[in-house]
C-alpha cells in the first residue's frame, strides 16, 4: 500500500495553475494557510508559568500591567502581539511566541509553535506526536514553559500515520493510555522513573508468560520499585519422609607414573591390558606412603569392560595432544562381607586391617538393637527378698528377685554345673507362686540373690545397661546384664581404602575388636598388655591386647585377638590380673580386592532428618506445597494489590518479608594525615601535596655504612632549582634490608597432647611443614590463593601412632595440632647471601664462617 507523508502545503505552488499564481496570490495564500493549518497539532497546557510583566501604579488594590497598543503601529507582527505584557529586556522569561521551537524536557521531541491561544492554555504547533503527556515544553527563544495536558494531532496527520498508531513505540501519548489500559491494566500507574512504558508494552507478553515463577517475579519489582525481590519456598524446608539425597560413587584409585592426573577430568581413560573405558566424572590427589595416588571417579554410565589391577591406564588432556597421561592401577578394599556379626559393638568403632597394602580404615556402620536376655551375678549381696526390682539405667526392659539364699542343687561328684533341683511342670501348675525351684523357708540364710525373673526383655537396646536393686534391706548386690542382639554388626563401612593391596597377603584380612562381659576380676589390666586364655575348644590358646574395661557394664575391650575366647574361661593379663569371661561373641568377616569399588556412600543433604533443625513439618498454611514468600524492600501494603492481579497464581498462598537494606554512602570526605595530623576536607585537597611530595625509598643494610632516617615514612618539600640532584641526606636509607640465616636444629622434641580426645606422643617435624603451619596459612592472600580447602580436606592424619585416628580424614579442629604431614606447602626458591649482595666467594665446604658473623 503507497505511503503519503510529504506536507501538502508545501506543494500548493507546484499545483496551483499559473493563472492562479499571477491572478489570485491572496487566495492561493489562504489555500496554503488552510493546508498549513490542517497539518498543524493542538498542544493543551495544564501550567502555564506566568510573566510579572511591568505593574502600572493604581489607587485602589487593584493589579494591573502595561499592555501593549498594537492598534497604531501597522505590522503583522505587532498585530498579533496585541493585548500581551510589555516586559523588561533582562526579564529571564516571556510567553509562547509564534515561531519559537518549544523542547519537551523528558522525551526531548521538538516543534515550532504556529500560532499561540494562551487564553484558552493552547498552542498550535508543526505536529509532532513523541511529546508525552504531563512533561514540561520550553520555548528556545522566550523560555516560557508550560505542562502538557493533551495532544489533538491534526487530521492530515492521523491519515497518514493511521497504521502507525498500532504500534507503541510510534502512536502518540493519547493513545498510548489506551495500550496501557489493555495491556499493563493490573500493574499501577506510576512504575519506576527508568521503565519505559511504550517497550513495557511491546515485551509484557513475556512477563506475563512467567507468571508465578522467581524470575516473573524478580521483574515485576524491578518494574515498581526498581529493586530485587527473592522467592522463598517454605516447602524446601518441609520434613519429608525418605528426602535425603544418597550418593556413592566408582573409584578407580592409581599410582601416577606420567603426566598429571587432574587434566584427566572430563576426559576418557583406557586400560592397556584389559581395553576397559570410563570418563573420569573428578580426580584427588593425596600421598599414601611414598606414592602419589589419584582418585578417579568414575561415571557408571560410561564404564565399558572390567579394569585390572596393575594395568595402565592412559588418557590425554584434550583431543589433540600428542602424550598420554598414564598411571597403574592399585588394588583397593571392596567387599566386606560379614561371616559372623558377634555381640557388643559400637557404631563407628574402628576394624584393623592388615595386607600388602597401606593406608585403609573400615570402621563398623551400623549395630542391631535388641532385648536383655542373661544376667551374671557378681556380687549376691545380703538381705535381698523375693520380688525385690531390678532398675535399669536405660531402657524399657524390667525383672525381679526370683531366687534368694540359693537353690538345693545336686552333689558335686554327680554334677559338673550349679543347676537346682526343680518341681515337675505339673506340680507347679496353676498354682500362685512364680517359678519352679525348691528354695530354703523365708527368714533362713542370708538373703543373697541366686536367680532372676526377666518379667521384659525389652527393645532397642545398641549398648548395655547398668543395673540397681531396689530393696528395703538389701545392699551389695552387683548384677551385669546381656543381650544375645545388642550390638551385632550388621554392616562396615570403608572410609579411607588405602592403596597397594594386591600385595601379599592379598586380600587383606579385617580384624574386630574382642569384646565380653567379665566377672570375679582379680588386679588391674593395664593398657596395652597381653592378655591370654583359651579357645572354644577348651584347649586352644588365645592373645589379645587389652584395650579397655568398662567397669559400669564389665565389658572387657581388646585388640588383635589370635580367636574367640571361649565362654566361663579364664584370662590372664601379663601383669598378672585375672578375670572370668563368661560370655564373649567375637564378630569375623572377609574383604576382596579389586580395581574399582563403590563408596560406602553419604548424603548429600540433610533433607528427610529428624535432627535437621531448619526443616519443619507440614501445616495448614505456611509450611506446604502451595506456598511462597516474597522478600523484597517494601512493605506488602505497597504492592500487594497489583501483584496479586498480576503475579500471583490461583490457589498459592502468599506472603511478604521485608528485606531491610541499608545504603551506605562510602565517600571519603575527610583524611587525618599520621604525621603532621592536620585534616582536610575533601580528601581532594591533599591531592597537590601527594603530586608534589617526594618519598624516599632508599635500600640499605645494617653494616653497608648508612644510617636509617628518623622519620622514613615522611615526604619532603621538593627542590625544583636545578642544581639540587639529592633531596635526602646522604648515606642515609629509608628501608632496612635483612639477611636470612639457616638453622639446622637437631634437638628431638616429644610432646604429649590430645587429639579428638585421645592423649598422643609424638615428635614434632621442626624443619618442615605440619598441620598446624598450614592452618596459620590459611589466612594469607597468597597461600588461600594457591590451595583449596577442598584439597586440604583431603589430608589424613598421619603420626600420632594411635590405630583409632590414624588414617582419618582431617578435621578443622586438627590444624591446630603440630602433627607431621605429607602436604607440600607452595613455596618460592631465593638465594641468601653472605655478607654482601653480590659476592661469589663463599661456598658451601667453607668452614671458617659462624652464626656470629659481624
């Protein structure tokens, strides 16, 4: 469709015929005119600033101003100034002219006023449709302003940009109220100064298609306030039943031989011997011994074949390198398989593991719970009755006094056990007595306990309890208690897999701790001794080493036993104590070896637990799945109307925070200097005195022959006479440079300390980097720089010659310790000199040189 937009009135001459250009000038003139005054616009103010013009002396109160007479003076000019204010030559401001170019001051359109109306607050202008309703015009030549109210565009000018109207980047502001009200309805009139409404209303389609997301969000109080909102789901800090996030992972452990190890993430590793293929997901590095092993991760999706112990693996750092990144593959723990799961174990408690290899640690993951099902008689006690209760220190199980001043029991020479003689089950049946041993009258003996009645076992008992006899009379009695279930093994888990144990022996043998319950001790064992006694056979000897005793429960604790001891057998400590144990339960297991293993696993969050303190449970409004709040700096008052037509999507519910924001102005507007302690404000006006003050900074030593200046840090005046080349005394300096002396110290130095609550001694590495030097360098700029914590969580401890803690991962609270480490501290190799910077002489057989040197 052809486009017209040429102005018509500038064509009337070329159109008009020559008889009536030569004939009728007037009425072509009044054709033009016409023409002109149809393509013009009708500007409305609603604030027209006033001029005070000259005021003329009156006798009454009445104000007037000199007008001027235009009726004698024969211009057209004068004419159509006729009536207006006669003002000063030096007046700031006048009124609209004809003629002027009027400048909108927010959307910065022009146009020339054609004629002026400002009785009726309206000019006529050469049409321009950018003007923006309520901004503020002002005339280049009289700087008269005014506020607009209304634009009325001519009618040349609505046919000709007709179509243009249907876009908002080009219809006029009249019109663009209309957009606003179809468009931008549900959000308030007034947004933020820098919004542009004309793009708002070309891009809120897409505002709208994010409705009730953080991002729509975000941009609806950009929109109003100009500032961040956040979005916060209170469901993501709902209790869930089974929410936590479980992950294990592949690992391939490697000695490197060939490249580094970390350019491998990402990439694909091949074993030569077998053709096996994997891409390496991450990679640690950490030393075990002597070697350097990589951790590869592997991804299980990606796992191509069985990888082999001992075979190489290679892999490149991009498609087109030319070398191979090579290691051997180590053989690492990956089975544990648990043969008989024993009684009395604690979670976490440590399994020796003894192989070829070195450096891994398997600790027990979980123990069975269960019910009390033996008690054992230390001490009878006197005075004790039938009935008396058992307490015990935990727990939900019960029993009482069964049995007091012993049972009738058979002759030694026919019997090899204590049992009593009992009454046939019918004779007691049905009677009002508990139990069915024949026992002494009541008031005879001394009232010792011999039996007890388990009246509940109870449940859900991981470790023993303490026993207390309630009785009126009764005092002495120590009874210990067992449970067949409390503290079985029910699984293992692999913290640190170590490296190397495809050596022999292979594969590497698991070890638990022995634990029983005891009786009749005799001495003290000491920690660390032998312990000896027999098998299950009878005959068989066994040896262990003591570990500990609780004497609460009478669970005797040791290590590195040679087989089970058997029940009611005796043990003998290489000190010479002794004691009876009457029931032990060792656990036993085996491990594999192989080239990849799975994890143990750990969560990867803290959702779906219990002991999570920042999760809740479901309610009925705030704490559920249809929920949200808005976070933002305002408050809810200010914007919740428009954001719930807007926003807001059906059946959420929703509500605010404020966001407290503090602006904080970080101008520098004053400056105390430290020397001459004057202050200037601005810090501008020091500015001269940094530009025109010379600083010295002269280098010199202690014996070199200068002197240090008494106030070093201090500028002078400069000297700008030519002659003058040195503004400081000479043989004089500014810095003191220092020389570093090595000393070899070779005093052993044994300190005890205590370590996650374990007493240690060990020696201290004088010369070398230890924990806690690397944790003092956790605060400089240069070291944080260069090592990550991340790698840093890797150490292991190392040295303190305690089986429980060696071999652990690192904890924050272990930098604080002097323990020796593997870790290699980034550094920087300089010379240290003799006596001077640039001798040569002294080398390093010379022996004539002390640490007294002047």
């Amino acid at each position: 469709m052809a486009s017209f937009k040429d102005k018509i009135s500038h064509l009337i001459n070329q159109q008009a015929p020559e008889f009536v250009l030569e004939q009728h000038p007037k009425f072509l003139e009044f054709v033009k005119t016409y023409f002109s005054f149809m393509e013009s616009a009708e500007l409305t103010f609603s604030s027209i600033q006033t001029t005070d013009g000259i005021q003329l002396e009156t006798e009454t109160a009445q104000e007037n101003v000199l007008l001027l007479d235009g009726s004698r003076i024969d211009t057209d000019r004068t004419q159509l100034d006729s009536g207006d204010k006669i003002i000063l030559e030096n007046s700031s401001f006048g009124k609209f002219t004809r003629g002027e170019i009027i400048t909108g001051q927010t959307s910065k359109a022009t146009a020339t006023i054609l004629a002026e109306d400002l009785t009726n607050n309206r000019v006529f202008i050469s049409a321009q449709d950018k003007f923006v309703i309520g901004e503020t015009v002002i005339g280049s030549t009289s700087s008269a302003s005014a506020i607009i109210s209304n634009y009325k565009p001519n009618p040349v000018t609505n046919i000709q940009e007709l179509l243009n109207f249907r876009d908002p980047d080009k219809t006029i502001s009249s019109f663009l109220t209309k957009f606003r009200n179809e468009f931008l309805n549900t959000l308030p009139e007034t947004l933020n100064s820098n919004v542009s409404k004309r793009k708002l209303i070309k891009n809120v389609k897409s505002l709208y298609r994010a409705k009730g997301t953080d991002r729509a969000h975000q941009i609806f109080f950009r929109l109003l306030f100009n500032e961040d909102s956040e979005t916060i789901y209170p469901r993501e800090q709902m209790l869930r039943v089974s929410d936590g996030k479980w992950n294990t992972s592949l690992i391939l452990r490697a000695i490197s031989s060939l490249g580094d190890t970390l350019n491998l993430i990402g990439r694909t590793i091949t074993g030569q011997t077998s053709g096996a293929t994997a891409t390496v997901e991450n990679v640690f590095k950490f030393q075990i011994g002597e070697n350097e092993v990589s951790e590869f991760i592997l991804n299980s999706d990606t796992i191509s074949g069985t990888f082999q112990i001992n075979e190489e693996i290679r892999g490149t750092e991009t498609d087109e390198d030319d070398a191979f990144i090579k290691a051997s593959i180590t053989g690492i723990p990956s089975l544990i398989s648990i043969t008989n799961d024993g009684t009395l174990y604690s979670q976490g408690e440590t399994i020796s593991v003894t192989g070829g290899g070195t450096g891994a640690t398997i600790n027990v993951d979980s123990i069975g719970t269960g019910g009390i099902t033996n008690f054992y008689i230390e001490n009878s006690g006197t005075n004790y009755e039938i009935g008396d209760s058992l307490v015990f220190s935990s727990g939900n199980a019960t029993a009482k006094v069964a049995v007091v001043n012993g049972g009738i029991t058979q002759e030694t020479s026919t019997s090899t056990t204590e049992d009593h003689i009992i009454l046939e089950d019918e004779t007691v049946r049905g009677d009002s007595y508990t139990g069915n041993k024949i026992v002494q009258e009541t008031g005879t003996g001394s009232g010792d306990i011999t039996d007890i009645r388990i009246i509940n076992a109870g449940n859900n008992y991981s470790s023993l309890p303490t026993i207390t006899v309630t009785s009126t009379s009764g005092s002495s009695a120590q009874i210990y208690c067992y449970g067949s279930e409390i503290g079985r093994v029910q699984s293992t888990k692999i913290n640190e897999s170590g490296a190397g144990y495809e050596a022999s022996p292979s594969p590497p043998t698991i070890a638990f701790r022995t634990n029983g319950l005891i009786i009749d001790r005799v001495g003290a064992f000491l920690s660390g001794e032998t312990i000896t006694g027999v098998g299950t056979d009878g005959s068989t000897a066994i040896t262990a080493t003591f570990v500990s005793l609780d004497t609460n429960t009478n669970i005797i604790t040791m290590s590195g036993a040679s087989g089970a001891f058997g029940n009611d057998t005796t043990i003998t400590g290489s000190g010479g104590a002794t004691a009876t144990i009457k029931i032990s339960d060792l656990a036993t297991g085996t491990s594999t070896v192989s080239a990849i293993a799975t994890t143990s696993g750990l969560y990867l969050n803290q959702d779906g637990h219990v002991s999570e303190t920042t999760m809740r449970i479901q309610d009925s409004l705030y704490y559920q799945d249809f929920s949200y709040v808005i976070k933002v700096g305002r408050s809810i008052n200010d914007w919740r109307d428009s954001f719930k037509k807007t926003m807001h999507t059906g059946g959420f519910y929703f509500t605010a925070q404020v966001d407290i924001v503090s602006q904080i102005d970080m101008q520098l507007r004053n400056i105390t200097t430290i020397n001459s302690g004057l202050n200037y404000t601005p810090i501008a006006g020091i500015i001269n005195t940094l530009f025109s003050t010379i600083f010295g900074r002269r280098l010199g030593t202690i014996d070199d022959g200068t002197t240090l200046r008494a106030s070093p840090q201090a500028g002078v005046d400069p000297d700008f006479n030519d002659s003058t080349s040195e503004h400081f005394t000479v043989n004089t300096r500014d810095l003191t440079l220092r020389r570093h002396y090595k000393l070899n110290n070779l005093i052993i130095i044994k300190e005890r300390t205590g370590i996650r609550g374990n007493t240690t001694k060990y020696g201290r590495a004088v010369a070398g980097p230890n924990m806690k030097s690397i944790g003092d360098k956790l605060l400089n700029d240069y070291f944080s720089t260069q090592v990550t914590l991340e790698s840093l969580g890797q150490l292991r401890l190392t040295g303190t010659l305690n089986t429980s803690i060696d071999g652990e991962l690192s904890i924050l609270g272990d930098f604080n310790e002097k323990l020796k480490t593997s870790f290699t501290i980034p550094s920087e190799i300089f010379q240290v000199s003799g006596d001077s910077f640039d001798e040569t002489f002294t080398t390093f057989d010379d022996t004539t040189k002390t640490f007294d040197v002047a």
